[in-house]
C-alpha cells in the first residue's frame, strides 16, 4: 500500500497517500457496506478513486475506518468522532489533515505550468518580491506553494466572500524543501494569522497548518 507520509506537526495528525491502486483494490481495504451507496452517486472514475483513497488513507491515520460527512458548504466532518478534518486531493494523491480541537488545513498541488497563467489572481508583488530574480523551478514552486497557502488558509477560515488577492497574504520566505512561513488573513470585519508548514515533492507541494 502506497502510504506515501504520515507525521504529526502541532498536535495534529496529517497523512499523504499516493494513489496507485484500483478501485477495487482500494474498496476491499473498507469494509463499511454504507461505502458502497455512496459510491454509486459519484459518476466520474477519478471521483470514485479519490473518494476511496481519502477514506483508506483516514482508516490508516485513525486505526478504524472513520465515516465522513460534509456540511451544506462542503466542508468535511466525522461522523461520530470529535475530531477536525481537512481534505485535499490531486493527480494521484490525496491528504488528510486530523486535529482534535482545531480546524485543521491541508491542501496538495499537482507541480505544473498552469498556476503561472492565473498568477495576478492571487500573488501581490510585494508576496514575492524576488520573483523576477527567481530560477524558473524556484518561481515555480513558489507560486504553487503561495496558491496552496491560500487554499490552506481558506479551508481553516471556512467563511464566505474570500478574495485570494485581496484578503489574504503570504508573508515572503526563502525556499526549501520543506519549512514553514507565515500567512495572513486580513478584511474589515476580522483578521487572522497562520503559521504555514510546507513541503516540496517532484510531483507536488504540500501545505498545512492551523489558525492562531
């Protein structure tokens, strides 16, 4: 089974799992026969195999199989557990952030081009200052950190009306495989602060971290 990480970081449990198997391979690791019916409604087959893989991968970081509902915005919730839950998915993987009295966010980013053709949607200049000094691959991956940050902070804030350019800001920190970097939440009526922790993959980047 492709576990591909699991580690805890600020008394949240966090796991990433890269997708390998078949659906069937993955269906016969649950043994939940409510699985199935919710199965039945998802048309897409990438659908069905992120569905699968999330729920293999929260049996792994749980020790049991754990059912997930989602509330009428989307947002995640355990079913029967107290725990917080936050789930992301991209081309072959899928991350599952766990915390037992925050709201956890976690989010994964497939490494490719597109994020440059959307840049002025959510990266200010003074987010990245460096960035015409920048080699390609670092640009690269900062741009897709500085995206995945944004989603990160997004899902813990779990509110309405969040502009990626206007409300929410990346403070600029120097690049490495993994590390971590401030991040802010900022409008009229509220303002929040993150710790964001990142790590770097040929095939992705990772983002998590929890509200302050």
């Amino acid at each position: 089974m492709p576990l591909w990480k699991t580690w805890e970081e600020e008394e949240g449990r966090w796991g990433i799992w890269q997708v390998t198997e078949t659906p069937e391979e993955l269906r016969a690791c649950l043994s939940d026969t409510r699985i199935q019916e919710e199965l039945d409604r998802l048309k897409a087959p990438s659908r069905k195999l992120e569905y699968l893989a999330v729920r293999v991968l929260l049996k792994a970081l749980c020790g049991k199989e754990v059912r997930i509902g989602h509330e009428p915005s989307g947002k995640p919730f355990l079913w029967e557990d107290s725990r917080r839950i936050s789930i992301s998915h991209t081309r072959n993987y899928v991350a599952v952030g766990l915390h037992a009295t925050a709201s956890p966010g976690i989010d994964i980013e497939w490494y490719g081009e597109r994020v440059r053709k959307v840049v002025s949607r959510f990266v200010r200049d003074d987010e990245m200052p460096d960035r015409k000094n920048m080699e390609p691959q670092e640009e690269l991956y900062q741009l897709l950190l500085h995206w995945s940050a944004k989603e990160t902070m997004f899902k813990v804030l779990d509110c309405a009306e969040v502009d990626f350019l206007a409300h929410l800001k990346v403070k600029p920190f120097k690049l490495a495989a993994s590390g971590t970097f401030r991040g802010e939440f900022c409008r009229p009526d509220s303002s929040r602060h993150f710790m964001i922790h990142y790590l770097i993959h040929p095939e992705f980047v990772c983002t998590y971290g929890m509200g302050t």
